[in-house]
C-alpha cells in the first residue's frame, strides 16, 4: 500500500505540486534514464544488437554501468546454451549411480514389484506394502544363505566316479538329478507306460462328444471327384432342319465366315449391340471360336463355363457344369471341337464342345491359372501354368504327364505359342521372362530386369514377330518373338489403368490395333505403328477384364467385367 502513494520523478524534473503529501516513500525508476538530446546517446540507444564493433567512442561511465530492466528468464548466463544441451530437450544431470546399484534396482522391480527411490534418502516406489513386508531387500539380499544352498545341494545325486561307464557309481557330472525330480520323472514315466496285452486303458475325465464328421470343405486341400459334370443344352433343337448342329460356321450372313483371319482392316468399335446376362460372377475369360467366331465361349467365377450364339438370336447354347470353384482360364482347340478349363478346384477338364460331355480329366494337385492348347491341328498335348511354379505338359489321349518345365519362380500368368508353335514364352509373378523350346525343360532365354513389373497377360501379333504383354506397372509392353526376343522398346501402349487386375490385351486380326480393357470400365484402343490411342469407350462400371476381338469382323468386339456381364461391341 505504501507503493500506490509513491512519487515518480519525471525526466524533465518539473517541479513537485505544493499540495503533495508530506509521506513520501523511496522513488522507483522504472526505466533508464536515457536523453533523446545528445546524439551520442541516440546512436548507442539504436545501436544493432548484432553488431560487434562499435561506431563512436564510449565514455567510461556508460562502459561501467550497471545492467537495468528486466532479465531474460529464459536465457542462460553460463556459456553457451547450445553446447549445454545433451538431450534433445536441454540438459539432464547424470546421477551419481553405479551399474551395478541400477541393475539390482531394476531387477528388484521386475521380479518384486518394488526398488528404493533414488530422489528420497530410504523412500520405496512401487509395492509399499511389499517392500515393508519383506523388510526392503533388493534380490541380492534376498538370495539364500549358505546354510539354505547346502541343504539344496544336498538333495542332488553324487556325480559319480569318471572311471565308471555304467552300473551303480558311474560319473553323471553335470547331468546329475535331484532327488525330488527323480520322483516326478518316474511317476511320469509310469503314467506313460504301454499296456499289457490283457490290460484296457479306460479314459474316464472325458466324455466323448457326439460332433457331425466335417464337411468336405474342410479337407478342399484334396482333389474332389465326388462332382460329376453334366452340361444343359438352352436352345429350342440341337439340329436344324438339315440336321446340323450349332457347330456348323453359317453361311446365310453378310460375312465370309470361312476367309482368311485379318483378311480386311479393322476398326474401333462405336456402339454396344447386345449384352448377355448369364453367368452370376466375375467373367474370367472369353474366347472365340478358332477362324470363324461364330461361337462365343465364356468361363467365370461361378464355376460354370458357357457357349452363345454370336449370330442369329444371340442365344446362350449350352452350359457346362462341373468344376466346384471358380474357372481361372479356358481354351480351345485348334479346330474347336474341344476345350479346356482349368479351375480353383485344381482339376482341368476337357469337353466336347458339341455334346457337352467331359472327356477326360486332369490334376497335379495345384492350381492352374493359364491353360492353353497346342496351336498345332495334329498335336493332342496342352500346356498348363500352375500356382507352384512349375509349367505342365499333358497328352489329352493319354491323359498323362509328358513334360515339365520347373524353372520360374512364382506362380505362372502366360503361356504364347511362337516361331511356327515350335517355341513358347512364359511370364510368371516372379517378374520374368523366359523363352522355351516346346518338349525341352530348358529355357533357351531369360530375362529379368530391375524395372519390370509382372505380366499377367499376353497376345501374339498375328505377323508372329512380337508378343504384347500386359504390365503390371499401366502400360502394355512388347518384345520380339524371334531368336533375340528383346524388348522393343518402341513399342509401349499407355494411357490405362490396370493396376491390381489381370486385364486382357487383344491385338486385332490385321494387326493395325491393340485392345485392353481398364479397371475404371473403359475399353482402349491403340494404333499398333504410332503407340497413340484411338478411343476409350466406357463398357462397364467396374473393371473390365477381358477383352476380345471378332477374328472375322472389322470392329466387333466382346468384353467382360466383373459383374458377370458380357458385352458385344460394334
């Protein structure tokens, strides 16, 4: 209160008011006394504060005088802070605390739940009740004594002499056994003992329990030939008036059926002209009939496989039932009569593709996720890219297991027929390429590169010069199908997106344009001589994973997606 009446003297000294109060307390100076006059004194008063030399000549009283206003509380008046800091928030005082001290510290709270604090002279942390139980003793004081250890020891067997191997005395060492343990060990040992020939050991603690016996999707890891296959003919006659059935090429349209594929140029298509809404899940692969496509073959998640008229009605003709799990690829022959499925079910089936009947099949006991016929009218054997790395060679008349290559490293995407079907290449999940010579195990070309991504599908050029390849990483790579099988480097299709999906790439008849679909639902096309892209049609609201053209039209072309729904294009 004697503050609030204090008298602060102003720097221009004008003279106190008579009418003051006589109790004057001691004056405060707030700031420094400091004179706007002399422009000596300005200068020193807007000094820099970084500079380090000074412009005028400083008197001896100002070089002496006392520090004033308020200190920093935040900044150190010892040295350099920075060099103060040996953490990373400031500086932390080292407690003057042995390891050893520390370690039977940190011991006696593990194991006991308490330990002395080190910021109060004889104070506990942690269990007190514990530690005034057990009086405070850290674990090395709560070792036993010497008395306690003797008698421990005293219950082990004698370690024997070295001199004997076996028999009563013979050295044991450090293999010795206590006397209680000996006891345990025996009655463990009785208690596992085999029965006699007359003795029945009888479980009496558990109660059997009446549990159904598992279903067979239980044990799926074994192959399944409980399902029989059976096909269902959805047509209104298996034959027409001449007794021919659907697997006659028709010859009252307004195309030659029966000319040579790519015999005329191809095109984009512009318009969707049917829509087929057979199949329940993902569509997996669609394919053509060989030279004519007068039929369309689809294969799909719901484990069944299906043929449409392409022509007339555009009817579904016939479905093939018969796998348990969802198709991964199919294929026909080379002169269509039959095909091939491969499923999740680890069985590949080969049917007639007129009667529906199954004619023979064919397993390893793994996955196969690409199957493709010899392209050659008179060879009867088929190629098969298996989930365990491994590319299988089978005789459809035989039905045995001709050939293995085993050399890739991952699960096998493609298998392309080349040079004249006296070669193949295959890529596989392991980001490689390798080149074989058909019915030789031995790869003749391989290639890895660091920048390679997986491809997952594949379609030849119908030239037989290049192989376009659909990569992992949005893009559509080629290489040559000849002797050096490079990549040409010239030849990338981009534009799409096809990350986290195997996208079918389809190269036309003529050889002029390339075909893929996208995970956003559209369908592109590229120019094969300029890599631009021609047009991107929107085909579905999902994926479109499979992607075909019409071996004998100009612009027709089928796609699937992943709503199992099948669309024809014009």
């Amino acid at each position: 209160m004697a503050l609030l009446g204090a008298v602060y003297d102003s720097s221009d000294e004008e003279p106190q008011n008579e009418s003051t109060p006589s109790t004057v307390a001691s004056a405060l100076i707030a700031a420094p006394d400091v004179s706007t006059d002399d422009p000596m004194r300005l200068q020193m008063m807007l000094a820099t504060p970084t500079d380090t030399s000074l412009t005028y000549n400083v008197s001896y009283d100002d070089l002496i005088r006392p520090s004033q206003g308020p200190a920093n509380p935040f900044q150190s008046t010892e040295g350099n802070a920075l060099k103060r800091k040996n953490v990373l928030t400031g500086h932390a005082e080292e407690a003057i605390v042995s390891d050893a001290t520390f370690t039977t510290n940190h011991r006696t709270f593990q194991s006991l739940g308490y330990t002395k604090d080190p910021s109060a002279n004889g104070g506990y942390i942690g269990d007190i009740a514990k530690a005034q139980s057990l009086g405070g003793k850290d674990v090395v004081q709560m070792r036993p004594s010497k008395e306690a250890s003797v008698a421990f020891r005293a219950k082990r067997q004698k370690k024997g002499d070295a001199s004997i191997v076996d028999g009563e005395g013979a050295y044991l060492g450090p293999w010795a056994r206590y006397h209680d343990q000996q006891a345990y060990e025996d009655e463990e040992a009785l208690a596992g003992e085999e029965l006699a020939s007359d003795e029945e050991y009888i479980e009496e603690a558990i109660v059997p329990a009446n549990m159904p016996p598992p279903s067979h999707a239980g044990t799926d890891y074994q192959v399944d030939n409980t399902n029989t296959e059976t096909t269902e003919f959805h047509g209104d006659s298996e034959y027409d008036y001449q007794g021919r059935t659907y697997m006659h090429v028709p010859q009252d349209l307004d195309v030659d059926l029966r000319k040579e594929v790519g015999a005329q140029k191809n095109y984009y298509p512009k318009k969707l002209i049917h829509t087929w809404k057979s199949h329940t899940k993902a569509i997996t692969s669609l394919r053509f009939f060989p030279s004519s496509g007068h039929l369309l073959l689809s294969s799909s998640a719901d484990s069944h496989a299906k043929l449409y008229d392409v022509y007339h009605s555009r009817a579904l003709l016939r479905t093939y039932s018969g796998h348990t799990k969802a198709i991964t690829d199919s294929t026909f022959s080379p002169s269509g009569d039959q095909f091939l499925s491969a499923s999740y079910d680890r069985q590949m089936k080969l049917w007639d593709t007129e009667s529906g009947k199954c004619i023979s099949r064919f397993s390893t006991g793994k996955i196969p996720h690409v199957i493709r016929f010899h392209p050659d009218p008179s060879s009867t054997e088929f190629l098969a890219g298996m989930s365990d790395k491994k590319i299988i060679q089978f005789d459809t008349r035989s039905g045995q297991l001709t050939q293995e290559y085993d050399h890739h490293l991952g699960p096998v995407n493609t298998i392309t027929f080349v040079d004249e079907n006296r070669r193949f290449i295959t890529t596989s999940d392991d980001k490689s390429l390798r080149a074989w010579e058909f019915n030789i195990p031995v790869p003749i070309k391989f290639i890895a590169e660091p920048y390679m991504y997986s491809m997952v599908r594949a379609s030849p050029h119908p030239n037989g010069k290049y192989v376009a390849f659909q990569s992992l990483d949005n893009q559509i790579v080629v290489y040559a199908s000849t002797d050096r099988f490079r990549q040409n480097r010239k030849k990338c299709f981009r534009g799409h997106n096809n990350a986290g999906h195997a996208i079918d790439v389809s190269v036309s008849p003529d050889g002029g344009m390339v075909m893929s679909g996208d995970s956003g639902g559209y369908v592109c096309f590229w120019d094969w001589k300029t890599c631009k892209m021609y047009n991107k049609i929107l085909a579905n609201d999902g994926p479109v994973v499979c992607a075909q053209w019409h071996p004998q039209e100009s612009s027709k072309v089928a796609t699937g997606g992943l709503d199992g729904v099948i669309k024809y294009w014009d």
